[in-house]
C-alpha cells in the first residue's frame, strides 16, 4: 500500500466542456422535420434471374417506424385491427355450431326493436324485488294431481281426437306430484322459484315437453294469490321469469326447425316456414288453448306471444286485442293490473309499434280503480292489516311499465290528454305519479305548474301528496321549466315536504328537491333547505337511518357548488356534516368533499374560511387512522390531505404559510407522508423566501430562513422511514447551504451520519422484503456529491464530514461476500480528486467552498492525498481477498471500476499510478469476464483523450493495455 503515491490530475472543466459540445453541420432544411417519418426504399432483384437479362426489380417505400399516434388520429386501434384480423381469419361455422348461437343473436335484434332510450324490464326488475319485500310467511301450492275421472262436459264427445290427446297429456300426471310448501321466508320463495326455473329447463333439455308446460302452468298459478298482498309485485317478477324462460325455448325449438337447410333471416316471412314448424306451432297454441283456469291460459299464451310469427302475419296483431279483452274476466284488480303491465311487456318486445293494444290495456286499468273502494278489496286489506296508501302503492310498477310503453317516444300531446284524463277520474293520484313519471322530463317540466295545482286537488288519504312531489322533483333535476316560475314551484313544493312529519319519508322527497335547488338557485335558497333538513332530522336522532340520503344530498351540492368559499359561506353547511356521527360514512363524506376540491379548486387560497373548513374536513379524515387502517387507507387519505396542502398559498405571506405548516404538523402527525410533503414545503418556502427577499431584509429573511430549517429538523425525526429521514436530511442540508445558512446544514449533515448505521439490512418495498444495500449506496454518492460544496468547519478539522461519513461506512454491517463498502471506496475517489482542483466543478453562489477556504494549501492537498492512498489501499486488499476466495468475477468487475476512476482522475504520469492502472486492467480481463464492447469503447476513449495536448503521457498507458480474448 505504501508504493501507492497519489495525486490527482488538473482539471479545466472549461476546456473539457469544449470538447464534449457536438459538432455542428449545416443542415438543408427543405421539407425536413424531425417528426416527419423517414422513407426508406428498399430494391428487391428477383433471384434467379438468366445471365445476361435485365433483372426485374421492385422498389417500396415503407416508414421505418410507424407513429403510434397517428393510427390513432386516422381512426384505427390496435384492438379494432386484432379483432378485424380474427374475423377474417376464422373459419366458416358449422351449421350446427350456428344454429346453437341463434338465440344469442336474434336476442340482440330484439333489443334492438327499441332504442336504447328505452329502460328495460330488467333495469327494474331488481329495485323491485327489493322494494316489495315482507316478513310474513309465504307457501307454494303446486296442484299437479290427475284430473280423471270427472264428468264430461257437455258436448265432449264432439271434441276430435287432437284435443282429447291434449287434454290427457295435460291430466295425466305422475302420482304423487302434488305439494305444498308452507312457512317459507321471502328467501327461501325466491330459491324454491328459482329451482323450478331450472326445473323447466332440465325437462326441456331432456325432450320433457309436457312437463315443462305443466311446471309453468302451476307457477302461472301462484299469481293469483294474494294472501301476502305486499310481496305480491316481487312475485310477479319471479314467475315471470319463468314464463320468459319458457317464451324463449318455445320459440327456438320452432326457430331451429326452420333452419334447415340454411338460418331463418331475422326479416323471415311465413313462406319462409316450413310445414313442419308450423304443425308444431300449432300444436303448442292448441295445448295452451286447453288449459282450462283464464289466467294460467293468459300467461302461457302471452308468454309465447312471439310465436305468431310463424303461422300469419297479422297473427301478433289479431292476439293482443284478444289477450286483452281476456283480462277483464280476471276479478281481483291487482292481478289484473299486473296482467296488463305483462301483455305490454310481451307487446313491447315482438310488437312495439301496435300502440292500441297499449292503449286499451290502460283504459281497462282505469276502469278498474273503483273496484279499489269495492267490498272485496277493503276487507281483503283488514284482513291483512294494509293500509289504503300502502296497497296503493302496489300498482306502481305496473302502471309505471304500461305507462312507459305508451309514453315511449310519444308526441306531446298525449301527456295532455293524460292530464285530462286524470282530471276526469278526480286527479287519481295513483295515476297522476305514474303520468309523471313515465314521460320525458322536458314534457312536464314545461307543466310543472299544472302538475302543482293537480297535486294540491289529489285527495291525501288515498296517496302522500310527497310522493307526488318526489315524483315531479325527478323530472325537474333532468329538465329545466320556464325560468319564471321555478322559485314558485319551490315554495309550492316545499310547503308539502316540510310538511311530512315521518322523517323517513321527508329526507326522501327532500333529497330529491336539493338537486332542483342547487341547479336554479344560490347559496341563500340552499342554506335554507339545509337548515330546514337538520331540523327535520336532528330529533331523536333520525340521521342515523338516513345517512344514504344525508350522502346523496352533499353529491348533489357538490355538483354544482365548486366555489368552496361559497360552499363554506353558508352557516347551515358544517351543522350539516356534523349529523355524519358514524364514522365511516363521516370519512366518506370528508374524502367526496376533499375530492370535488381538489378537481376544481385551480388556484391556490388563503381565503381564512376555506382553511378552516378543510382543516376541520382533513382533520376528520386523518383522526380515523387507528391501528387496524389498512395501508391503501392510509395512502388514499394521505393523498387527499396533500392535494389541500398544496393548494394553500398565502403569496409573500411567507411566516403565516410557516405558520400553516406548524399547524398542519400538529394536526396530520399520524400520516407520514403528509409530514413529509410539509417537509418538501417548507423547504420550497425557504428557497422562494431567499429568491423574493434578495437584498432585502437581509437578517429578517436569515432568520426566517434558520426557522424553516428548525421546522425540518424537528419534523424529519418523527419519520418512520428511515430512508425518508436520510433523503429529507440531505435535502434539507442544501436547501440550508443554498440559503448560506452553514450551521444548520452542517447539523443536517451530521444527523444524516448518525442515522446511517441504523439502516437495517432489508426493506419492505410494495410489501416483499428486499435488500437495502443498493438504496444506501445511492443515497451515499449523493451525499459524496453534496459533499463538494461544502467547507470545513474551522472547529473539527480538514475534511471531517468526509472522513466520519467513510468510518461510518467502514463501521457499517454489510451483507455477507457483499463489495458495497469498497464500491463507496471508490466512488470517494472522484470527489477527493474535484476537491484537489483550484477551482471546483460545481459551487454555490455566496459560499465558499474549500477551493476558497484553502486555495490550494499544500498541507490541504496532502491530507486529500493521503486519505486516497489509504482508500486505495483498502480497496487493494479487498481485491487479494476476492483473489484467494476465488471470487474472480467479483475481483474483476471492481478492478475494472477503479481502473476507470485512476484513468479519469488520476495523475498517470506518476510511473507507478500508470503502473497500477495497468495492473488492474489487466487483472479486470485475466479471467475473461469483462464485456469486450465496453473495453473497446474504453481503450477508444483513452486514445482519445491521448491526443490532447495536455494528455501525451496517456499514450504509453495506453500501449501497454491489451484486450485479452476468453480461452
């Protein structure tokens, strides 16, 4: 180690600055661009060609990389290409794989036959099912026993031998087939409903087709019981489906006959239908005829409506008249009612354009609400313990759906006869709040007034005029009415729904009139209801069942309010949010609130009302962190508190964004990664601060400067991460140094030293332990790095931060057979040798560096010497050490490292540093480890730099590097 003499080269980074700029060529612009694609022409000469004859050749263009973003802007997407390609790839389908996928397809016609603007059955299906619910018990009484035996009606002997088949085929069932499941839970209905759906489609796959039909009859049955009237619209909706179920086999079996030899077109004509198909149509149609009870025959035939098709064209249209006058022999007027809305359904489905079949089905409808005051019904509803209001109610789906097929792109016009209508029957409320909700908004937005005035004449005993006004509010929050006489729509609505003493039932006409209010009105009308809100829901705590409505009323305001002084203006806002008590939904809230906030709140605020506000919010956020919040959990609020901390800017304000910062620390403590976005602010305050303050209030500026320090050091200890605390420390050292405040980044510095050696030897990245030695070196050389601008304290001697960062890294427990403590070694090199130069690489303004402080001292430059000779020497052993363990691979990797920092900065006319130089280049390529294309391009480099008139001496160095080749 002692032969090793070193001395570090000079440097003139100007002049080497010089050397690296490119050349410059002059360019002939022309129709040049350097986004433009380049064009390359490729000749191809046809092999084979006779001597002597002119080769045939052809010449392409072809872009040599094609913009991604251009096939995008001509209208073409790679998924688009991939699925195109596979289309034309794919092979003809078998006729048997096709007609398998017939049903898909006509599907997909079918719903085609209305527009999408149309809301589908099934978009209703579930909110009714969920809304029709019971506790009471329920039973299934499947009646499948043998019918033989009874008298012949009259005249039974002129029935031809058909239908007496059929009418056997019907009656004889197996024994034993009758049951009766009683004391069943709303639950335990819909699974035993859902088994005998997928009993019909077990009988049907196994060529079963009589017992499919009897399983649908005897569902079709259970409609007309209303023993648990409440559940009787959920009902409904799970026989139905499997009379839909049944529709849909029924009419590909008879799709899948015609489809022989080639598919039935979906525009097919009865000619296209074969005799066969059309045997087997009837013979369905003759079966459901003998079906003795109305309303399983009305199902059934409704369910295979479609049918028609195949036997006349005017088959559908002849049916529905028929299928409907069927329905006034059905005595109770629910199951009617729901009757009707089916033969819409079914109507609108094969036949949307027959509008008379709807309208009738709706006048029937409205000839039957007198039966409603009827004897039957009234005692039905004692018996059951149902109030009027609530049995009315039931008819809502129904005449919901029946009223959205007539009012399905219907003029407007109709919606005034309607109105006349529901005059003439008294202003029916029930029909009033299906009128209204079934046509377009605009149209009754426009009549809004006379919807009010026909409200205020509905009698309250039959149906909550809030309702009514539920009603009229979703129209209105989609369609605006003329301007002048929204504020008096408001009044007359409010009047009704402050009204409404069941604080259920309020904050749900409520909540739909705050969209209203927010899209017409200012702060001042939604202050208003807010008030009146708390007021209805703040008694008994009547909040607690309502915080999905609470929620949905702040989206509403959220929508529409994006000016958060505004927002937080009206005095009624926060008592609002206060009657969020349960936790999770308080968050909830917090985070929508902080959300909308941190999308439209472009500049930033110092307004002292939405600090406040948001404090409080984030507040809220941050004291829901416990010990069993998740991680993503704590990220996600962690991100929404620092998007509001980025936004709050108090300008040159600079000690109150200092006193902000104290008080967010104070408050967010538990969030790591909000301390450290503070610790990035205010170290980006102090920068700012000296950049404005330059020249002016020099001390005042110093000492607010030295606070913003303090503030770091303070806060980086509370740090969790220790890596965070290594980097924040060092950030905020040359933020220090940069505001020359020397003894507050020398602090820094020594508390990133100290906390080095508790660097653990593994660290959780994305939850998978991982070895932290290649952070640490990272973090090392930049602290080397940093090292340079930074002069020694005149108290602790020549280079002391240097030296106590490399003990520390020579007292540090490294990873077993791990050349990380040598790979710092060397690393150190390079910035001991830019410490050795007269004038440094790199400096900042107003502090002086030691190229300043000892100018070139000679005992300066010897220390520096010294402390290289014995890095060198340390790396030295190491290698020997990698020699006798045989570690080659390792030992010439690094010989190659610190031959190239010896090249770079060392002083190769010291005979023996050439000598070394050489030694460890040839040690990096004795066992042919080392990558060739590197060496080549380093012995290139070195040639290079040889015939530089300051860098002769290179050239010996250089003869004597060979490149040796693996054996």
């Amino acid at each position: 180690m002692a032969a090793v003499q070193w001395r570090s080269r000079w440097r003139k980074y100007d002049v080497e600055l010089q050397r690296c700029h490119a050349e410059s060529l002059p360019v002939e612009f022309g129709d040049y661009h350097p986004l433009k694609p380049i064009m390359v022409t490729d000749t191809k000469t046809r092999r084979g060609a006779r001597k002597g004859s002119t080769s045939s050749s052809s010449s392409s263009s072809s872009s040599a990389a094609p913009d991604p973003l251009s096939s995008m802007l001509d209208g073409t997407d790679p998924l688009s290409m991939f699925a195109a390609a596979s289309a034309s790839e794919t092979p003809a389908m078998s006729h048997s794989s096709s007609t398998g996928d017939l049903g898909r397809k006509r599907k997909e016609k079918e719903d085609d036959a209305v527009g999408p603007d149309f809301e589908s059955w099934s978009a209703k299906r579930g909110e009714i099912l969920a809304r029709f619910t019971t506790t009471e018990k329920l039973s299934i009484n499947l009646c499948m026993g043998s019918d033989r035996g009874k008298a012949q009606a009259p005249g039974s002997s002129a029935v031809s031998e058909k239908v007496r088949t059929r009418l056997e085929e019907l009656d004889d069932l197996e024994e034993g087939s009758q049951r009766e499941l009683l004391n069943l839970s709303q639950q335990d209905y819909a699974n035993r409903i859902e088994e005998l759906n997928q009993s019909l489609k077990e009988a049907w796959a196994s060529d079963q087709k009589v017992k499919a039909l009897k399983i649908v009859i005897q569902c079709s049955k259970l409609l007309s019981d209303t023993s648990v009237i409440q559940f009787y619209p959920s009902k409904f909706v799970l026989i139905t489906d499997i009379l839909d179920t049944f529709g849909r086999l029924v009419y590909d079996r008879i799709w899948t006959m015609c489809s022989d030899p080639r598919p039935l077109p979906d525009s097919f004509t009865v000619e296209d239908v074969n005799d066969t198909a059309k045997e087997t149509c009837l013979n369905w149609f003759y079966k459901i005829a003998s079906i003795r009870e109305l309303l399983p025959r009305l199902y059934v035939e409704a369910a295979i409506l479609k049918c028609n098709r195949f036997l006349n064209k005017s088959g559908i249209q002849d049916t529905l008249p028929r299928l409907t006058s069927m329905i006034r022999g059905i005595g109770d007027p629910l199951v009617a009612a729901y009757a009707r809305a089916y033969l819409c359904r079914v109507g609108m489905e094969v036949a949307p354009h027959l509008k008379d079949s709807l309208n009738r089905n709706f006048f029937d409808l409205l000839g039957t609400f007198r039966q409603i005051s009827g004897e039957s019904v009234q005692n039905q509803l004692v018996m059951q313990r149902v109030e009027v209001p609530e049995y009315l109610t039931l008819y809502s789906p129904a005449i919901n759906w029946i009223l959205q097929c007539i009012a399905y792109r219907a003029p407007e016009p109709l919606l005034t006869e309607m109105m006349e209508r529901c005059k003439t029957l008294g202003n029916n409320a029930l029909l009033l709040n299906s009128v209204m909700r079934a046509f377009r908004p605009e149209f009754v937005a426009a009549r809004a007034t006379d919807f009010i005035c026909m409200i205020k004449d509905c009698d309250e005993a039959g149906f909550p005029k809030h309702l009514l006004f539920g009603s009229l509010g979703r129209s209105l929050a989609c369609a605006d009415p003329p301007e002048s006489e929204r504020l008096t729509i408001l009044n007359e609505a409010w009047k009704v729904i402050t009204k409404v003493r069941s604080p259920r039932d309020y904050i749900s006409c409520a909540e739909i009139w705050v969209e209203f209010t927010c899209r017409h009105f200012t702060k001042r009308e939604v202050n208003t209801v807010l008030a009146d809100i708390i007021k209805h829901m703040t008694p008994d705590r009547a909040f607690e069942d309502a915080y999905t409505q609470l929620q949905s009323v702040i989206r509403k305001i959220l929508t529409y309010f994006h000016d958060f002084s505004v927002l937080f203006s009206m005095e009624r806002f926060l008592p609002f949010l206060d009657m969020f008590q349960k936790d999770s939904v308080r968050v909830e809230v917090c985070r929508s609130i902080m959300e909308v906030f941190i999308k439209h709140q472009v500049e930033p605020t110092r307004d002292p009302v939405i600090l406040n506000a948001m404090l409080h919010i984030c507040k809220t956020m941050h004291d829901s962190v416990n010990a069993l919040t998740l991680e993503d959990e704590k990220r996600s609020l962690a991100l929404l508190i620092i998007g509001f901390i980025r936004m709050v800017s108090f300008g040159r304000d600079f000690e109150q964004q200092l006193s902000f910062c104290v008080e967010a620390r104070a408050t967010f403590c538990n969030l790591e990664p909000v301390l450290v976005q503070l610790i990035h602010t205010v170290n980006q305050l102090s920068m700012e601060t000296r950049r404005v303050m330059r020249g002016n209030h020099s001390r005042k500026t110093a000492a607010f400067v030295r606070a913003c320090a303090a503030y770091s050091f303070i806060t980086i200890p509370s740090l969790s991460s220790i890596f965070s605390r290594l980097s924040l420390c060092l950030l905020s050292a040359q933020v220090a140094l940069a505001n020359q405040c020397l003894s507050q980044a020398d602090a820094f510095f020594k508390a990133a030293v100290s906390i080095l050696p508790e660097v653990p030897r593994s660290i959780s990245v994305e939850g998978k332990l991982r070895s932290s030695e290649s952070f640490l070196l990272d973090f090392i050389n930049n602290f080397l790095a940093t090292l340079l601008v930074v002069p020694d304290h005149p108290e602790h001697g020549v280079l002391y931060l240097v030296r106590g960062l490399l003990n520390m890294v020579q007292d540090y427990t490294w990873e077993d057979n791990s050349d990380a403590k040598v790979r710092v070694y060397i690393s150190a090199l390079p910035l001991l040798a830019a410490m050795s130069q007269e004038t440094y690489i790199y400096s900042i303004p107003k502090v002086d560096s030691n190229e300043t402080l000892y100018g070139g001292d000679p005992k300066f430059l010897s220390e520096i010497n010294k402390l290289c000779e014995t890095l060198i020497g340390q790396i030295l052993d190491h290698l020997k050490v990698l020699g006798r363990d045989e570690n080659t691979r390792r030992q010439g990797a690094l010989a190659f490292s610190l031959f190239g920092v010896l090249v770079s900065h060392g002083d190769l006319r010291n005979n023996k540093l050439s000598q070394l130089t050489v030694n460890l280049w040839n040690l990096s390529h004795k066992h042919g480890y080392c990558d060739t294309r590197i060496s080549v391009r380093t012995l290139e480099h070195i040639k290079h730099q040889a015939q530089q008139p300051d860098m002769a001496h290179l050239t010996d160095t250089v003869q004597r590097l060979a490149l040796q080749t693996r054996t």
